[in-house]
C-alpha cells in the first residue's frame, strides 16, 4: 500500500486544495484512491461533503462512528482495539474516510503512547500504529492502490503518528520565508519521527498488529503560487523560489546536491497556480477546479482556465504517480 502525505508545518499555503485536486486526478487517470483526512480541522472532508452530509456523520444521535473518530472511539474508551473505519464513497475509484474535529483529543494520548512504546507497552502500540492501521483496513475494504494523506499544519503527536504511517510524502510551499524557515525544520523532524519509530518498532510486544514502516520518503515538492500575496513585487518571489532547491535538497534530502534552479531540480514535481474565483465555484459544487462545467459558473475566460488547470493537475500527478 502507497501512502502519500502532503505536509509542511506552515499553514495555509493550500495544501488541503493541492491533495483534494490530486485526489481527483488520480481517480480519472484510473487509480483507486482512499483519502484520510487526519486534519482535526476537516478541511478535506469538508470540500467532498456538504454540510448535511457531515452533520449525519458527526451527530452521535443520527449516526454515530462514521468519522475518523468512530474507528478509534473502542480504543480511547478503553473498551477494545479500533474497529473497522466507515468509508464514504465519492465516485467508483474515489472513497474517504471522514475527518473529525474531536479527533485534536486525541493528541495528549498519542504523545504520551509515544513515550510508553519506549517501554514495550501493548496499548501504546496499538495507539501509534492506530492510523496506519485504519488506512489499511480502509483500503483493503475499497480496495485502494493509494491512500492520500491529510494532515494540519504542526509537528504534534497526531502528525508524527499519521506520518510514520505515509511511504511518501509531498512538500508543498509557498515562495516566501515562513515557507523556507518551515524547510528548514522539516528535514531534521521527518529523520528524528523516521529514527525514533525504528528504535521503538522493534519493541512491540503485540507480535500480530500491523505496525506502520516509518518509511516517509521525499518525493518532491510543489510550489503553491497561491501562498503569494498579490502586490508582492516579481523580485521578491523570484528570490524565495531560487531558494528553494537548496533548501529542499539540504534539509529533507540531506543529499547537498547543488541544484541552480526549480526548472533543472528533479524534486519539483510543479507549480500550483493562484486560481482565483475558481476555487471558491469548485468549493460550492463540490467538484475539483478541472471538472468545472458551463452550469457550474464556468464559462468564457474561466472555461480555458478550467481547461488548463486539467493540463496541469494532469502533469504534477503522472509525476506524483512515477515517484511513488
Ligand atoms: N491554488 C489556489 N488558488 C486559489 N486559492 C487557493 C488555492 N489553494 C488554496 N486556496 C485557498 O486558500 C485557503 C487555504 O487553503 P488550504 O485550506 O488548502 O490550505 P492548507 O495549507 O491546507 O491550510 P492548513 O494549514 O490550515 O491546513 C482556502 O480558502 C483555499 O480555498
Ligand atoms: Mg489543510
């Protein structure tokens, strides 16, 4: 199982959009895809769904257990293991296992199981290994080839815990410092989760549970020219993309690698761009930007615009797809 994770620890760039958008594409070029949105502020889950929808699935008296939360609710009351995720099917090759708010409790439980696997405790084995193993349960069930990943924007215990779980992870930027200075942490973050899971892999004691292979390798990164402000001068921008290959390569690759530019560094799997009043129509119809159609709003200008978002959606996910 391929499990992609799209993380960085500055919030906001578009990340969410990014994974959404590459979620779809996957599906029209034909893969099974399970997106797993571990996000407590459910951004994913909230552009598939509409808000009747997900008031169904987050009121306990309609339907309870149908989020993230309702799989790992037996082990955090303390009554069992996690049991089988609901998965919401949003077309034949596209499915999601819903995201909940309540899920940011659980991250005082996931740290401290952190610490007690050092001491080869059972149940903080079960709490480290519960996300990959709800991934893999859920993909199993819809038969998915690859898990797509959502995650907020921190270095906290539910982050180290759903990416321990990722085989691969995406780095999506912004052109601008807080993006670099963010960079610059996530190397040395990614090899110390990938290090400590190793050491603390070889301590279980449960013999038979599917424990995550804290792989996380780098595949790349896209530049989100939506992070951008508007008026910020061409100048600016152009100096914080020139630093970006170096930065990539020194901190996540490790490999010092002298990299000119995003145009000869393979690690750019392509830039994301601003898509203005199109993102707000894709939100309302609950559709990625490329399906957008005449009824939906787009027409003239936005119905070339469409049409090029499909192009380049289209590229950054064949690249996705070989690196993975
Ligand atoms: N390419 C884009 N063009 C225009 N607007 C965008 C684009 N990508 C994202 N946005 C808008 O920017 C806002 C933040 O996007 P998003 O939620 O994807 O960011 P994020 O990095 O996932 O945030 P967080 O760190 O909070 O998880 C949203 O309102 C979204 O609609
Ligand atoms: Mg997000």
């Amino acid at each position: 199982m391929n499990t992609l994770a799209f993380f960085n620890n500055k919030g906001g760039v578009g990340k969410t959009t990014l994974a959404y958008h590459v979620s779809w594409m996957l599906a029209d070029l034909g893969r099974r895809v399970l997106v797993v949105d571990l996000d407590p502020q459910s951004n994913m889950t909230s552009m598939f769904l509409n808000e009747r929808r997900l008031e169904q699935i987050w009121d306990p008296d309609v339907s309870s257990g149908q989020s993230v939360m309702g799989a790992l609710e037996p082990l955090i009351n303390g009554t069992g293991d996690i049991k089988e995720p609901h998965v919401e099917r949003i077309n034949s090759r596209l499915y999601l296992v819903p995201g909940d708010l309540l899920l940011s409790g659980y991250e005082a439980e996931l740290s401290e199981a952190w610490g007690n696997c050092l001491d080869r405790r059972q149940p903080a084995f079960r709490h480290t290994s519960a996300f990959h193993r709800i991934a893999e349960m859920a993909a199993q069930k819809t038969q998915a080839e690859i898990v797509i990943m959502d995650v907020g924007p921190n270095f906290g215990a539910i982050n180290r815990s759903a990416l321990i779980s990722a085989t691969h992870v995406l780095v999506p930027l912004a052109p601008d410092l807080f993006s670099l200075q963010g960079l610059r942490n996530l190397g040395p973050t990614l090899r110390q989760w990938r290090d400590e899971w190793n050491d603390r892999k070889s301590r279980n004691p449960a013999k038979e549970l599917s424990l995550p292979t804290g792989e996380i390798n780098p595949i790349g990164y896209a530049i989100l020219q939506f992070g951008v402000r508007d008026n910020r001068p061409v100048k600016a921008y152009d100096r914080w993309v020139s630093k970006i290959p170096d930065t990539y390569h020194r901190s996540v690759l490790g490999d010092g690698a002298k990299v000119e530019s995003i145009e000869t560094d393979p690690s750019c799997l392509g830039l994301v761009k601003h898509y203005r009043s199109l993102v707000p129509l894709a939100m309302e119809a609950r559709k990625p930007i490329f399906h957008l159609k005449a009824a939906d709003g787009a027409i003239g200008a936005h119905y070339e615009a469409v049409q090029q978002c499909g192009t380049a959606f289209r590229e950054l996910t064949e690249k996705i797809l070989e690196r993975i």
